[in-house]
C-alpha cells in the first residue's frame, strides 16, 4: 500500500475479493504536514488495479473529521469548524480506519 502520504497505512485488516470487486479494511495514521488539498488516495494506493468505488473514512478524534474527495482522489480531513486542515498542520496522533470497495483483482 505504498503512495500514500501519511505516516503509516497498516497491512489490510480485511481484503475480500467478491467477483471482480475488492473490499480493503486498513487503519491509518497522520504524518506530521498535512498537504494543501488532502492526502493522495487512489486505488491502487489500497491493493485495487481499476477504480474506487466507494471509501468509507471512519474515525473522528479531537473534533477532526474526514472525507473521501472521489473527484480529486484525496482523503481530506477537517477541523472542528468545518474548515480544511491548513497545510503543514501536524496531526500525527490522528488515527482513522478506511474502507473501500473498487473494481479490479488487486495488485
């Protein structure tokens, strides 16, 4: 699961193939600059080789929420007030679980 910017993406919890599609279960942990626009997250980011099509992000510690960016294919994390997290922001104490589905057999 290499690519992506954060300061760990741990091995699959669950990796379930149904079909041609992919379910990854994997947790997550913040690096210490968040990048403008959110962290890179694409499939092939999480073991799928065609298309992501649905990412669930959970997990909202110290008032911080995330959301899947489908068009830009980022993972955006928001503060409190409903705002972006600035560039360079340090949350790496912040932990979420990310589970998503796509098309494709896995890398």
């Amino acid at each position: 699961m290499a690519g992506l910017s954060l300061a760990q993406v741990n091995t699959p919890r669950r990796n379930h193939v149904i079909g041609n599609r992919r379910e990854v279960v994997t947790d997550f942990t913040c690096d210490t600059s968040y990048p403008t626009g959110g962290y890179a997250l694409t499939a092939a980011t999480l073991g799928v080789d065609l298309s992501l099509d649905f990412v669930q992000v959970s997990g909202s510690p110290g008032g911080y929420s995330f959301e899947y960016d489908y068009s830009a294919k980022k993972l955006k994390i928001w503060a409190s007030q409903g705002t972006e997290v600035s560039n360079a922001t340090d949350l790496h104490t912040l932990t979420g679980r990310l589970v998503a589905h796509g098309k494709g057999f896995g890398i």
